[in-house]
C-alpha cells in the first residue's frame, strides 16, 4: 500500500494525502464509492409477524456525493444504512457498489456509530491500526497509516491513550480515523455527532468536511439534526413514517467549502424550512402510529 503523504494546509492542520484523491472527481462517474439501491425492501421477522422496516427504496449515490438522511424516529434509516454496510441483505430489490451486489462488510466501507464502538482494551493507536492489520497489512504499514490519521483528526498527542479516557469528541474523532483506515471508497455515518454538545459537533461537521474534501469519498450521513443535513450535504434524502420510503430528494447547491456564516444566509433557511415541513409532517404520522399501537396494547 503507497504510504500517505502528509501536506500542511494554512491553518497549520495536517491532512494525510489519500493516494486516490487527486485523481478522483467528485461526483464523477464509472469512479469508486458509487451506490445503487434498486427497489429494495428490508423486512424482518418478528414473532408477530413480519415488519417492513424499509420500503421499496431505489436511489442512486454517486461518487464522492455527501447524502444526507432525515427521517422520524423508527423509519428505517438504520437499517438502510447497515444493508449498505452488508450487515443485513434485502428481502426484496438489490443494493450495488460500483456495480457489484453488497453481500457482506467490507474493507471499501467504513462506519461510525453514535457510540463508539472503539475496543476499549486497546490504545488509540492499536484502535486504528485494526482494520490494515485485519486487511494484510504489515505492522509498520498500519502504523504508518494510523499515525497519519491520528495526525488528521488531531489526536496524535493521545495515540497511546485508552478510549475511555478521551472526550465524547475525541472518541469520534478516534472512530472516524479507525474508520478511513482502510481507504475505505464510501463511509457511513449513523448519528455520529448525535451525543456531542452543539459547539463540539460544529468543529466536527467542519473537520469531517476537511476529511471528505480530502478523501474523495463518497458519505452516508443519518442524523436527526436538520441544520446538520443542509450544512454537510450535497443531498438530503427525507424518509417517510415507518415504513421508511424516499418522499423527497433535496439538492443542496450551498456554496463549499461551508463555513458557519452560512447557517444565517436565506438559501440556507428556505431549505431548512422545506425539510422542517416535510419532517414534522412525517413525525405526526409516526406519533400516531405509536400511539395507535399503544392503544392496540391496552
Ligand atoms: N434487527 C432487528 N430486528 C427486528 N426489528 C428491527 C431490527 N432492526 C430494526 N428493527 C425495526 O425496524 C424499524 C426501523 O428501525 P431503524 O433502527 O432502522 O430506525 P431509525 O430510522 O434508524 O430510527 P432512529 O432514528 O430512532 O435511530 C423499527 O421498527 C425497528 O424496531
Ligand atoms: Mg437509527
């Protein structure tokens, strides 16, 4: 594996050099991180019988996109996302990387979760070292990368530290690392800022976008945060009450990079509002149906 190169930007950061970024276009087409999701419907069975979590969903990704996915509580955008992790298949439909059907995990995806799922036994280091040591690697190879993700996500100073003595912030920080590892083609992202305090999760949003400007990299990105959807994404897909369908695919045109001072312009608030609609609508539909299986209860 070509080691990363290390370049400084203005501010002093430093950002590992993906050995693909410079030859990848965002939103391209026939490059890696492609998905398609074709009429896929995700049920699972339960003792009372089966439960359409999601939808005859079909959507297509493409490379280096950043989507976003809003959706009530419950509708399924969990499970769409671990379907394109290859944690769990499609009942009915299909779902594509770059063409090929997902069966299973695989290196090409990286995940981050709300918790972290970090091995607490280990040190930062040892944490993202994981994955190229899992894939082959030598361990100056996964060394190498590791530091250099570490140096990316500004956590070199705790490389020898255990996860349980970071921050809410610096655990994400260490997930996100863990995840690239691997040169992963798409990340997905469930909820993972969905713990921190507003003004960590800010520095987040911002250092996640450094991170997909400079990795090229196709992101699934689920979250409850409205503001989070429109500031981060080039799409936001909005789900419906279970069960989870596609009722509105939104083009975010903001100008990047994307700096805080957006979160005030007109643009931005006529797409927050059109979201804010379509949410709470679909969230009534969702309390009512809660409530009306409470009463079947009663
Ligand atoms: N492994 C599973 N077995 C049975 N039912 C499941 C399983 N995983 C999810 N479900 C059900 O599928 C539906 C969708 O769940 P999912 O977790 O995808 O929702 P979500 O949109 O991510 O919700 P939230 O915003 O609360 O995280 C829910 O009714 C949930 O109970
Ligand atoms: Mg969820």
């Amino acid at each position: 594996m070509a080691l990363m190169s290390l370049m400084r930007d203005a501010r002093g950061r430093a950002f590992g050099t993906h050995p693909t970024s410079r030859t990848r276009a965002r939103g391209s087409e026939g490059l890696h991180g492609r998905i398609d999701i074709d009429d896929a419907e995700i049920r699972f069975d339960l003792d009372t019988g089966p439960l359409v979590a999601v939808k005859r969903v079909s959507l297509t990704i493409l490379s280096g996109e950043f989507v976003c996915f809003l959706g009530p509580s419950g509708c399924g955008k969990s499970t769409l996302l671990n379907a394109v992790a290859g944690f769990l298949r499609p009942t009915v439909g299909r779902l594509l990387l770059d063409g090929k059907p997902i069966e299973r995990p695989g290196p090409d995806r990286g995940m981050v979760f709300q918790q972290h799922s970090l091995f607490p036994w280990k040190s930062v280091l040892r944490n993202v070292m994981f994955g190229p040591l899992m894939a082959g690697h030598s361990a100056l190879e996964a060394e190498s990368t590791a530091r250099t993700l570490l140096d990316m996500v500004g956590l070199t100073a705790f490389a020898h530290a255990y996860p349980a003595t970071l921050s809410g912030g610096m655990q994400q920080r260490v997930g996100i690392a863990r995840a690239l590892a691997n040169y992963p083609t798409v990340l997905l992202m469930d909820e993972p800022f969905g713990a921190l305090d507003a003004q960590t999760r800010s520095m987040m949003q911002e250092s996640l976008l450094e991170l997909w400007h400079e990795f090229k990299i196709t992101v699934l990105f689920v979250t409850h945060d409205i503001d989070e959807a429109v500031f981060l994404s080039d799409r936001v897909l909005v789900m419906s009450a279970a069960p989870g369908e596609i009722i509105a695919d939104l083009r975010v045109d903001l100008q990047r990079p994307r700096t805080p001072d957006l979160l005030v312009s007109s643009e931005f608030n006529q797409l927050k509002r059109s979201c804010m609609e379509l949410i709470r609508r679909e969230s009534l539909v969702a309390f009512e149906q809660q409530s009306r299986r409470l009463a079947g209860r009663a």
